[in-house]
C-alpha cells in the first residue's frame, strides 16, 4: 500500500501562508468530501496569550477548520521541534486512519525538518540555527556555573544516555554540544547520527514565492496593523504578569522583544516600531535561505491554491 502524501506549505513570515492553507484545504474539502484538519508548523503560534504578536490565524479562520498545535500551551510550558515532529506525526497517522486529510502550515524549518524528515543537518551553517544554539549555549555555561558540571552530566544522562555511555572521556565542550542539540531540537544527538526515524507519510512540500520587495511591503503594512490591533498592549499586560523574554523564551521572539525594551525605557516607541519591521525583514530573509536549500520545496504564488487542491 502506498504511504499517504501529506501537503507540507512554508515560507517567510507574512508571505500568506494562512490563506493559502485555508483556500487549499477548502479545496481538498471540495475534491474530496474528506475533512481537511490544520496542523501549524510555527514555533511561537502554538503558545497561548500572544495571537496578535504571533500573527496566529483570526477566531474566524480557526473556525473553518480544526487547527493543531495553535493557542494550546502556556508561556512557561517548553515545547521544541522534536516534540512537534514526534507529536505532528503521531497525529498525522491518527487523522489518516479516520479517513481526514491532514494538511500541515507553518514558517518554523526546524519544526518542519523533523516532522518531514525526522533530523536536522546540525552541521548547517544556517544562520537562524546557528543562533538558536549560540544562545541555548550560553543558557548550559549559565547553568553549570550556577548548578556546577556534575548537573550537565545528570542533564546528559537522562536525555541522551546513548552519547553518555559512549564517551570514553568526558570532554566538557562534547557535553554542552550534545546536550545543546538535544535542548534546540529535542532529538539526541545519537539519533541525529542515526538519522532513522521512521516516517509513514510522503511530504508534497510547496514554498511560497512573493517578490522581495512586495513581502517587504506586508511585512511594513502588517506591523501597523497589529501595532494598532493591540500587540503593544498584548505584550503589556504579559509584562505586569512578570513575564519578560528574558525569561520566558515563549517570548524571546520578534514583536516581542522589541516591544518589552520600548516597555523597559530602553528604546522609544518609533524606534520600537522601526525595529519590528527591520527584525521581521531579516527573519524572513533568514527562512528563505532556510527554505531554498531543500530541493524538495516546489515555489509557487501566494493564490496557486486550485493546484494544490488536487489531493
């Protein structure tokens, strides 16, 4: 029997992908008569509080469909791109066997490497990853001045027990990459090395295509309008909670960030809205480079939907 083809929409942040994911799986629907269920592939939608920071799809739209993985955890709760990929594919497998179409959105390439591929190229000199474990570094040498290196080892043992066993010597720099590839993408790295999980799907992954300037535009345009849809207030109400992106890495995101050093005193509130834009723009820039190194991504328009509706 044929493994099921699930279709897998990226892109950069604001380049559509929402609507594009709503218009095909009417389409599915329509094709079909099967129910199409949504399964979002960002890293910062999937926590509650922030859907206007986060750009997280309107009530109106979750409500066409059933989404997953939008608006379900706390902002202290840690979630990583190994639970997404081993959760996503579990449910992927469920919704299959009840006769619905799964169809899987999202900007995240960590989430969507694990969950289409099962590993990431750790080795990549991607810069956007090379980020994630430069600051998740900097939180393990936090961490073995304040608990002492005795508690890495421990951290090592309990999640990657196959790296622990097979060092014959314990080299400290050996310990903080094994135990930063496991924190950034949930996975160990002995299963990195392996690279053998098992996937029950074939991926149909389309990137939307949008000219640099015009996503540069709705990245300018889409600031003002969550500006002015209350993100500033969003974030505002969070900080009189005690959260803060120092501390929550819920938070540690664009929009945010800026958002809470404007609230600080650190910055004004037009350099505050300046930066958004800017941060946002390189991000983008930063997922397309992401996204274009995989040859399976096929490009198309941001309203190529009637094709991908042939399910």
């Amino acid at each position: 029997m044929p493994e099921p083809k699930v279709i897998v929409i990226t892109g950069p942040t604001a380049s559509g992908k929402t609507a594009l994911a709503l218009n095909t799986a009417e389409k599915i629907e329509q094709n079909t008569g099967k129910i199409v269920e949504i399964i979002s592939a960002d890293s910062r939608q999937v926590f509650k509080h922030i859907p206007i920071t986060t750009a997280q799809p309107s009530t109106e739209e979750l409500n066409r469909f059933k989404h997953h993985f939008v608006n379900t955890l706390e902002l202290n709760e840690e979630f990583n791109a190994g639970d997404f990929g081993s959760e996503a594919r579990t449910l992927i497998d469920r919704l299959f066997s009840e006769g619905r179409i799964p169809l899987v959105v999202g900007g995240s390439g960590l989430y969507i490497n694990s969950l289409v591929y099962g590993f990431f190229e750790i080795g990549s000199d991607d810069k956007l990853l090379d980020e994630k474990f430069k600051t998740k570094r900097e939180e393990i040498y936090k961490a073995k001045e304040e608990k002492g290196f005795e508690y890495l080892l421990a951290e090592l043992k309990t999640h990657d027990p196959v790296t622990f066993d097979k060092m014959k010597e314990i080299k400290e720099r050996r310990v903080i990459r094994a135990l930063e590839v496991f924190y950034v993408t949930g996975i160990p790295i002995s299963v990195h090395h392996k690279k053998k999980i098992k996937i029950n799907f074939l991926a149909d992954m389309y990137g939307i295509q949008i000219e640099r300037s015009e996503l540069y535009a709705g990245i300018n345009n889409r600031t003002e309008v969550m500006l002015s849809n209350g993100m500033l207030e969003e974030i505002e109400s969070l900080k009189s909670k005690g959260y803060h992106y120092r501390t929550h890495n819920s938070l540690n995101t664009v929009g945010a960030r800026e958002i809470f050093d404007f609230l600080d005193g650190v910055i004004t509130k037009e350099r505050m809205t300046e930066l958004i834009k800017q941060n946002t723009r390189r991000f983008a820039k930063r997922q397309l480079t992401w996204f274009r190194r995989d040859e399976n991504i096929k490009w198309i328009g941001p309203t190529a939907f009637a094709s991908l509706g042939m399910h």
